[in-house]
C-alpha cells in the first residue's frame, strides 16, 4: 500500500516533467561530484565555512517563518477521509514535503561538499546535507501548528545557535561545515530525530492539527477598516497597497512554500526597516564587523553589505512576482478599468510599498558609501534602482510563462505543482548573477541599472503587454 | 430596439479545445436571457468574453456599442463569475468600498451601506473576507458585481451558495434592476423567475433562442420545462 500511496501523493502535487527534472539535477550533480572528485586535502575554512553555515542558518529560518504543506484541497475532502494506515499516510506526506522543499539543500551538494577533501570527509558531508534536508522539511511542517512568535522565536534561537559556530562554538547542527564532523554530525543527528518523527506525527493527523490551526489561527475581524471612500478610482490603488504589505500566495523563499495571506502595515514595515538599517549601518561602519574584509574578484567587501543586496533582492523579487498576481481578482479589477491601466498602477504601487522594506537599507548604504566604504554607493544603487526594476520584470515573466497560481484558499496548493512554477527561479536567478556583478564593479551597477530601468519603463508603457497579462491569467484559470 | 449585447461570428479556442465556434446572438437593451447548456458548452467562455476577460479569436462583440474592453463597456457592465471570491485580505466594507471607488461611484459609503444592508451583510462589515461562509462570501460578490448600478449584468449562477431567505432577497433586488441581464445558470427554477428569454448553448455553438413561453409550449404530455431543455441540448450534442 505504501509505495502506491506514496507515488499517488508524489503525481497528485508534483507533474511528472517536474519529478524529471528534480532526478536530473541529483543525479547530474552526483556525477559532477564523481567526475572531479576532491582534492585530497579538506579546506574548511574561509568562504566556504562562512556560506555553508549562512545559507543553512537561511534554509532552516525561512523554513520555520514560511513553511506550508504540500496539502490539496481534495486531500482535505478526500484523502484524509479515507481509511488509510496513518504511519503510511504521513510517510508519503513527508516525502511529498521534502520533494517539494527540503529537496532544495540537495540542489547545493556541490557547494555544501565543496570543503571535503577524502572520501570519507565527503561521505560524512552528504550525510549532513541530507539529515539537514530531513531537518528543513521537518521544520516547515512543524512551523504550522505553532503561533507566530513561538515560530520566530524558534527560528532566532536556531539561527544564533548555528551563527556561534563562527564563533568557534562546536556543538551546533553546522559545525560540520567547520571541519568539526563529528561533534556536527551528532549534533544535527540529534535535533533531526526529534524534528522529524514530530513533523511525521503532524502529518499523520492533519485533520485534526495543521488543518484545524489554519481554520482558527487569525482572528475574523479587522479592528479598524481601511476607508477608500471619496478616493478616485487611480488613488485607491495606490492607497491600498500602499497601506498595507500583502503576503500573498506561494512563498517559496529557501525552499518552503506556503499559501498565505496576510497584510502588514506598511508603515510598521517602514519603522523596522529603519530600525534594521540604522543597526546595520552602526555594524558595518563602525563595529569590530567592520573590519571583516571578504575578498571577491581581487576586491575586497564587508560580507553583509554584499550579501544583504542579494537577500533583499531575493525576498522583493519573489514579494513581487508570487504576490502581486496571486490575489487579484480579475473579475472585480480587470472589469471595472482597462487591465492595462490597473495593473500599470498595481505594480507601481507595489514597488513603492516594497522601497518600504528595501529603501532604508539603500539609504543606510549611500551613509556607508559617505563613510568611506564605496561599495556601499554599488549596493545603494542596486536596492533603490535596480531590484526595483527587477521586479517589475519578474513580475511580467512569471505571469508571462504562467507560473503564477491564484490563491483562493489560504493553506492549500490551488493545484499541481509543475515545470512553470520551478522554472520561476530562473528570473531570480539571472537578477542576483546581476546583482553580483554590480557589486563587483560600480561601472556595471550604472550600465545594469538603467539598462533595467529602461526596459521596465518601456514595459509599463505598451497597454497590450499589460492585457495581454490579463487574458493569459483568465485563461489559466483566475477569476 | 437598440442591442446592448451584440455578439458577431465568434469563435474561442483554449490551445486545441475550441470552446465557441462562430456564435452570434444580440440582446435588446431591458432584456433579460438565460444561458442555458451542459457542463463545458461554453457558458462562462461566453461571458468573460462580453465582460472582456477574454479575447475572441474571430468575430466581433459589442457592449452597448462599444468594444468590450473600452472605459464605456466597463462602466456600463456588471459580472459575477461562477464561485466567485472577492479579495481575501480585505475586510467586507473594505472590499466593496474599494471596488466602488474602482468603478468611479460617486457616494462610496451610501452605495457600500445600501448592499450591507440589503444583503444583510452589516454584522460582518469588518469580517476578513477569507474567514467568510461561502454564502457570505457569494452574497458579498453580488453586491460587488452591482455596486455600480450597472446598464447591463452577466450574472454565473448566482444563487449558488445561497440560503433560501438570501435566495428571495436577491430574487427581488435582481427583478428591481432595470438592467439588460444575462443569467447563467442550470436550475430552470432560476431561470423562469428572472428571465423571460433563453439563449441555448451546447458544444460551442447557440442550439436554441427564444422565449420561456415557447419553452413551456414545447412540453410534451406531462413533460416538465427540464426535460425539454434537456431534449433541446442532447439533440443538440
């Protein structure tokens, strides 16, 4: 029964060209690993330690901040109904969830085994990769049935927890990545076996878990209404998103995915915003952080003012391209003016509201650059000018290619997950490559930036482009 | 009589599936018609293309003269979609405040008040729209899709949902509209109450247009208007 459950639940989220090419990228990436082999000696420190630990401390958190549940709407109807063995049911459940998320870390074997040296060292690494795979699947299931701050409190004390082994503590889930295999390898072992059979036991009983907790989770009521009366039809654009951040649709930030909607005041967003960057800049200016140099391309950087572009730019591009489309409504929006016009002021006022989270870390950059460190005009120049850009041409090619899913209900994947919905990150992908380069060199932040400026404004001028959006969403099944 | 709803030769295909092949059909203004047919004839294909959610591939439709997706055909017209769902993260009073300053009404909060009284939807003014029951949810949609006062309204079995109460409530509100009014629905009960005329669609194509009357007169014996309409549509197919 096992197997057929499993490969039921495997067809009914995931389309077959999409499992296709999941196979290809492991088994693609095994034979790579083989073909080069190591180099003999391990090489744990530097770079590699420094990444290793950061985008693990980055799966593990968006896990527990985003994490959802590979669950259908005919699962709840019909799936969870049925008389089935429930070991056999959470098994294939969390096999569907670590496919559709953890599946993720083992996209990056070769950069996480990349400090191996020997066979053994590598063996011992995969190992890591793999238990840390289980551990982000697991977490993404357990984040449902916690409440918001006991979840962000789990994901701080798990994120600092793994930040102290550059602090040379050992006993952590990533020391491994600092060349302390076994303390590492039992370490992650140990928090893996008791993440994973309770995500296991989550699954077994949704119905009566996950399921139940997203019904009652918020509260039904808005406190205060947000009023659009004696606004014209352009300003109430423009004073609804510009009110209110919304979540929306598939999150899918280090691999976790959820269907999600939520709002946040803008101007909430805009005072934590602040708040951050004015500690960033007190830590890259002028704290001990400051003089942490990494070398790039023979140029030296302080790490967070070249990697927090990047994470930024990740995080509003996917705000953007996820969300922008995910909870319109074509038969209410696209009916009461042209297309072309509402969406022309739906992404322009989703850009401004998304300079919310991104624009004081620009600013924060510029004071930097006025310090001294220059590569802070480069990442001001790629926060204010080009993700924003970016966006708005993300925006276009993933509702272009069809990749974008209406959310109707909150919690469950409106339908199949397929090749379109993968082949979202390779925008993401082609804009951080850019990032990267203008970080590296000011000369191309200008060129890259206005290059994308121009091409997002000629996009937002030509009517048909914006209608033909429309159509193409209505014929994919929005409403 | 001037023709609100004026469809010419049209045809739409979704890749190799072809939903309408060449329909014409014209509705006079203050009409009411039923769009009747089996599941996949075309129905809602037919509608988001007079609203303007779609593009016909051949042939011409007009909205009160107008192209379907001009500033006048937008005005003039009001849609509710089969399972409609209005936008999530707003509240009630939100959502229609939002969508009758979208659509240029000039008293927002009078036209917001008349619905959530109306459709008995004031005790849930500040529900998230996401935690509604589904008839909330479809009695909200209604208002939406006539918040404007619209000339000409493309309803998709908007009964659906609803409980008997509602169910009279928005009988009488839609037969107090002095609108040219588009039906979709497959409970002739629904149709009979709120149109006079029917427009039969099967596999794409219109298979029957004419009057309820006629409809009635086609029962054969002790043959109830169902069975002719299901007559109608299997010969059809």
């Amino acid at each position: 029964m096992l197997p057929k459950l499993v490969k039921f639940v495997l067809l009914t989220r995931f389309s077959k060209p999409l499992l296709g090419l999941v196979a290809f990228f492991l088994i693609y990436d095994t034979v790579i690993r083989g073909v080069i082999g190591g180099t003999g000696s391990s090489n744990f420190s530097g770079g590699f330690a420094y990444y290793a630990i950061g985008s693990s401390i980055f799966f593990i958190v968006m896990s527990l901040l985003f994490g959802g549940l590979f669950i259908l709407k005919s699962d709840r109807d019909y799936l969870l109904t049925l008389p089935l063995r429930r070991r056999d049911l959470s098994i294939s459940l969390f096999i569907a969830q670590f496919v559709g998320s953890g599946i993720t870390i083992l996209f990056l074997y070769g950069f996480y085994v990349a400090g191996a040296g020997s066979l053994e060292d590598t063996i011992v690494l995969v190992a890591n990769l793999v238990l840390l795979a289980c551990l982000v699947t697991s977490l993404g299931v357990i984040s449902n049935i916690l409440q918001v701050w006991k979840r962000v409190g789990l994901a701080i004390v798990l994120g600092l927890w793994c930040l102290s082994t550059l602090l040379g503590f050992e006993f952590t889930p990533v020391s491994s990545f600092t060349g302390q295999l076994v303390y590492g390898s039992v370490v992650l072992f140990a928090v893996t076996a008791i993440a994973v059979p309770v995500a296991l036991r989550e699954l077994a009983y949704l119905e009566l878990g996950s399921i139940r907790s997203l019904l009652r989770s918020t509260s039904t009521e808005y406190k205060k209404n947000m009023s659009f009366s004696g606004k014209g039809p352009i300003r109430v654009i423009y004073s609804y998103h510009l009110s209110f951040l919304e979540l929306m649709g598939r999150v899918n930030i280090g691999g976790s995915t959820s269907y999600r909607t939520a709002r946040i005041k803008t101007s909430t967003v805009l005072v934590i915003s602040i708040v951050a960057a004015a500690v960033y800049v007190y830590l890259t200016g002028f704290s001990a952080l400051a003089g942490m140099p990494l070398t790039v391309a023979s140029e030296h950087f302080t790490p967070a003012v070249f990697v927090i572009p990047i994470f930024m730019g990740v995080i509003i591009l996917v705000l953007m391209s996820q969300g922008t489309f995910s909870n319109e409504r074509g038969w209410l929006a696209f009916t009461a003016m042209d297309p072309a016009m509402y969406i022309r002021h739906l992404l322009l006022s989703r850009v401004i509201s998304a300079l919310a989270i991104i624009g004081p870390f620009g600013v924060a950059n510029l004071i930097l650059a006025l310090l001294g460190l220059m590569t802070g005009l480069d990442a001001a120049l790629v926060l204010l000018v080009t993700v924003p850009s970016a966006s708005i041409l993300a925006t276009y090619l993933v509702a272009r290619i069809g990749a974008v899913q209406q959310v109707k209900e909150e919690g469950m994947m409106p339908g199949q997950f397929d090749l379109r919905q993968f082949l979202v990150i390779l925008p993401t992908y082609f804009v951080i490559g850019l990032i990267i380069v203008s970080e590296i060199f000011l000369t191309a932040a200008i060129v890259i930036a206005a290059a994308l400026t121009v091409v997002a404004t000629l996009l937002m001028i030509i009517p048909s482009v914006w209608r033909g959006i429309a159509y193409r969403l209505t014929q994919r099944g929005f409403v | 009589m001037t023709s609100c709803i004026d469809v010419q030769y049209v045809s739409k295909s979704y890749g190799k599936t072809v939903a309408l092949y060449d329909v014409s059909f014209s509705i006079p203004c203050g009409e009411s018609y039923a769009l009747l047919g089996p599941n996949g004839a075309g129905k809602s294909t037919t509608l988001r293309l007079l609203v303007g959610l779609l593009k016909p591939d051949t042939g011409t439709v007009r909205i009160d003269g107008h192209e379907p997706f001009s500033p006048e055909a937008k005005s003039a017209l009001g849609y509710l979609p089969e399972d409609a769902s209005p936008y999530r993260t707003l509240s009630v009073r939100e959502n229609l405040e939002y969508i009758a300053a979208l659509r240029g009404v000039k008293d927002v909060a009078e036209a917001t008040d008349r619905f959530l009284d109306e459709l008995a939807l004031r005790e849930y003014e500040r529900a998230k729209v996401g935690k509604l029951s589904r008839g909330n949810m479809q009695k909200l949609s209604i208002a939406l899709a006539l918040v404007h006062k619209p000339k000409i309204v493309l309803l998709d079995e908007p009964l659906n949902y609803l409980d008997i109460p509602t169910q009279e409530r928005v009988f009488k509100m839609l037969k107090g509209l002095e609108s040219t009014m588009i039906v979709s629905t497959h409970i002739m009960s629904i149709a009979t109450r709120l149109t006079e005329k029917v427009l039969m669609i099967a596999r794409g194509k219109i298979v029957w247009n004419g009057t309820i009357d006629t409809l009635k007169g086609m029962e054969v014996g002790d043959e109830s208007i169902e069975s002719v309409v299901a007559r109608l549509m299997t010969g059809a197919s």
